[in-house]
C-alpha cells in the first residue's frame, strides 16, 4: 500500500508540473512528434537539385528503357526486359515511371516554382518554368492527353482532369515564354541559382537557349507537311544552341551512389538488356559508323564489370560509366531539325545539306571520334538523296542514330517512319505508352479510353 501510495504522489506531482508547464502553450504534446532534424521548409537551392536529378534519373532510367526498347536502340534479352521488347506490357508496368515523373519531378517543381514566386527568386521561377516545360513534353509525347491544369494540388483535387494534348503543347510553350521573361529580368532575386544547378551551374543564358530548343521541338514534331510550323522551328533554332558545349544534359557523379541510371541498371541486372545486337547497332555496322566502338562495348555486352573497371555489360564508357551524362536535347538534334525544315520549307536540299553535315560532325566530335573518321564516314553517307521525302527519311535515319538513347529518337522515328523498323511481334511498333494501372484504380472516370500501345496515335504523329 505503501509503494500505491508514493506511486500517486510521482503521479500528481509530475501531472502538476506538466500542466502548470503547459496551461499557455497548447504544443507542448504536439511539438514531442516534431523531429528537429527534419526542417519545415528547405531552400530554393535544395528543392532545385531534387528536382534535376529526379528528372535525370527517371529520363535516364525507365524512360529510356521503354523508349529504348520499343525504337530497338536496347535489345530485351531477359526477365522483364524480354517481355516488354516483344510488346508484352500493360498498364501495371507503367506504375513507377508515371509518379517518378509526375510526383518527384513535376510537383515538387511546382512547389519549388509557387516558393520562387512568392519570395520573387526569378532567375529560379524561369528555371523551374523550363523544366516543367521539359517534363511536360516527354510526357506528352509519351502518353498524349495528360492531366496537367487540375493535377499537382495535392489532396485539392485528387481526380484531375486530362487535358488535350494539343493544348499542353500550348501550355508547355507559354511556359517556355515566361520563363525566358523571367530569366531575362533585370531583377534575378536576392537569392540566385549557382552550383546545386547541376545542368547549367546557375548560368541563365543557356537556361534560355534551352527554353528555346524546347519550343523548337514542340514546332518540329508538328511540322510534317507544315511549313509554317517548319519556320517556327527554326526561328526557335537560331535563338538556341550554338555549339556542344550549349547541351541540355544532367551530370551524374563518380560515386556509385550517385551513379547514372544506365550504369547502375547493367550493374544490378546483368544480361537483362543487352546493346550491340540492337537494331540500331546492326544499322551502325552496315554504315561503318565509327561511333560503334564509342556506344558499345561488342565484347563484354550482357557481361558484368568490364575488364577496365570503368562500365558493366554493352554500353562503352560514354552512355555506360559511373558518370556519363543523361542528355535531354543536344546540338546535334537542332542541326538535324533546321536541315528537315529547310526542306520542309522550300525543298532546298542543297542548304539542307550543309547543316545535314554539321549535324554528323557535331554528334561526332562530342563523341571524340577522329577527323579522319569523320571525314570518311561523311563521304560515305554524308550526301542527301534528291527529292524532300527521300532526304528526310536520310536526316532522320541519322539523327536516330545520332540521338541515342535519347527518347527523342522514338519521336524521330514515330514522325518520319524512319529507320525502317521491323515489328519484334505482331505487325507494328508502338507508337505511345499506356497508362498506369494507378491511374485507372484511382482517377479512372477521367483516364481516356481505347488506349492501346498502337492506337490512338498522338496528334502529331501523322
């Protein structure tokens, strides 16, 4: 009774002191579950460098490989792969690459650009405008109409409408302009973008180079049989890159935690996807392209670490190592669009031919491969045929190669019919993603119906 008893007075003693402690201020029980190591709200500078590499990863890593596998740049050798090379995908298969897009990338730049807003960092509200401008093209080109006016609120609204893709092309364009307007205002804000940018170290002239590649792309997708579309693209193109050093790309770095997506894929699977028995590889060879041996690794492919311990499996240290880059939109990919367009345009194929050349030797030269071989191969292969469709379909054969592993070669490929593309099954290749299955279990009343890898096409593919 005695221990009863001194128990109760611990009891009340301690219930006094908590409540005489906490009669005016209401949080001392709330703030027991706040961890001081977990800030409330980070910086600009933080959320911008979650963003990049969030984009980098994703396009780097599932991205690339339906993309790639579905444009026969990435032959599926095993295990899932296999299945999804030979077209056997549903929606469930999609269920990553949607969120990784939509939740790690696009909402928190859109957190981080309403942040930027408000606080008037314009130099970060132009880049968070272009990278979401960026993200909502892939987007686009990989599914068509996509919830985008009524989507990233959060629990506002957890049924979001889809938009047309047309009009996201819009959307994605005015985005382009105010965040050129934004990164070319006289008044930057008191805090300014530097080393956590990843992609341009805070320099707001290739941000806005970029925003104009950007728009370039948009014009040129919709330019087949469009000369007016033709002329935007390249009045885009003569305000945007103007050499491989202006490249739109995310730097991964030398750890293997912080290692390109590629790179650890062929580490942790092995022979899954495998690289010079591509078709793409087989087209290289028949060219004599001298960027085979800088793409892939014939020796080692489906292999695990390389004898020089610097990349796993097929793909060269370029695309394979610890470091390579992911590459968004290059040089090279402008030249080919102003040599299509010009044709497209006028049906000059002889000015086309030059900016057709350059686009080799940009793509090329960044890939460090000899004057001579250069020299060689443009003599080859180097020549457009008469006639505009025959010279297309030659720009565009190239620049599939050129743009390797980018998914932008699907779009090349999908616009032009070119290369030739034999069916892995069945008798066609896909033309468009599908949705998640995510999306049809919790915002099924909005998702479009119909939707098949083959058909609807998207609006430009025609």
């Amino acid at each position: 009774m005695k221990n009863i008893n001194n128990l109760s007075i611990v009891l009340i003693l301690l219930a006094g002191i908590m409540f005489s402690g906490s009669s005016c201020k209401k949080t001392f029980f709330t703030n027991t579950n706040i961890n001081p190591q977990a800030p409330a709200s980070v910086g600009p500078n933080v959320q911008l460098s979650t963003v990049e590499i969030a984009l980098g990863y994703t396009m780097g890593g599932d991205l690339t490989r339906f993309a790639g596998m579905l444009d026969q740049q990435i032959f599926g050798a095993n295990s899932q792969s296999q299945t999804w090379y030979a077209y056997g995908l549903n929606p469930g298969n999609f269920d990553n690459l949607w969120p990784d897009l939509y939740t790690s990338t696009m909402e928190n730049d859109y957190d981080l650009m309403k942040n930027a807003d408000a606080a008037s960092y314009n130099a970060y509200s132009g880049i968070t405008r272009i990278l979401m401008a960026y993200t909502l093209q892939i987007m686009v080109d990989c599914w068509g109409d996509i919830p985008y006016s009524q989507a990233l609120r959060g629990a506002a609204n957890l049924h979001p409408a889809y938009d047309p893709a047309p009009n996201l092309y819009d959307t994605i364009s005015t985005l382009v302009d105010l965040g050129i307007a934004q990164l070319t205002d006289a008044k930057p804000g008191s805090i300014v973008p530097g080393s956590e940018d990843q992609i341009y170290l805070g320099n707001t002239t290739q941000w806005v180079k970029f925003g104009h590649a950007i728009k370039a792309r948009l014009y040129m997708h919709q330019s087949k049989g469009n000369a007016a579309m033709a002329g935007n693209a390249i009045t885009e193109i003569a305000q945007s890159f103007t050499s491989n050093a202006d490249n739109a790309q995310y730097l991964f770095g030398n750890t293997q935690t912080s290692a390109n997506p590629r790179y650890q894929f062929n580490r942790d699977r092995p022979g899954d996807e495998t690289y010079a028995n591509a078709t793409i590889s087989m087209q290289m060879k028949a060219l004599k392209d001298p960027r085979f041996p800088i793409y892939f690794d014939e020796a080692n492919d489906g292999l695990g670490l390389d004898p020089t311990g610097t990349h796993f499996g097929g793909l060269n240290n370029y695309y394979g190592s610890v470091s390579s880059p992911v590459e968004f939109i290059t040089y090279e990919e402008l030249l080919f669009m102003k040599a299509e367009a010009t044709i497209t345009i006028s049906g000059d194929i002889a000015t086309a031919q030059g900016y057709y050349d350059s686009a080799i030797v940009a793509s090329m030269t960044k890939l460090g491969v000899a004057a001579g071989d250069i020299s060689t191969y443009l003599a080859a292969n180097g020549t457009l045929p008469g006639g505009s469709a025959a010279a297309i379909t030659q720009i565009a054969s190239q620049e599939y190669i050129a743009l390797y592993l980018n998914p932008e070669a699907w779009s090349v490929w999908r616009r032009t019919n070119s290369p030739s593309l034999t069916p892995v099954s069945g008798n066609a290749v896909p033309r468009r993603l599908l949705y998640p299955q995510t999306e049809y279990s919790y915002n099924g009343t909005h998702v479009p119906s119909g939707v098949t890898l083959f058909s609807p096409k998207l609006f430009w593919d025609n």
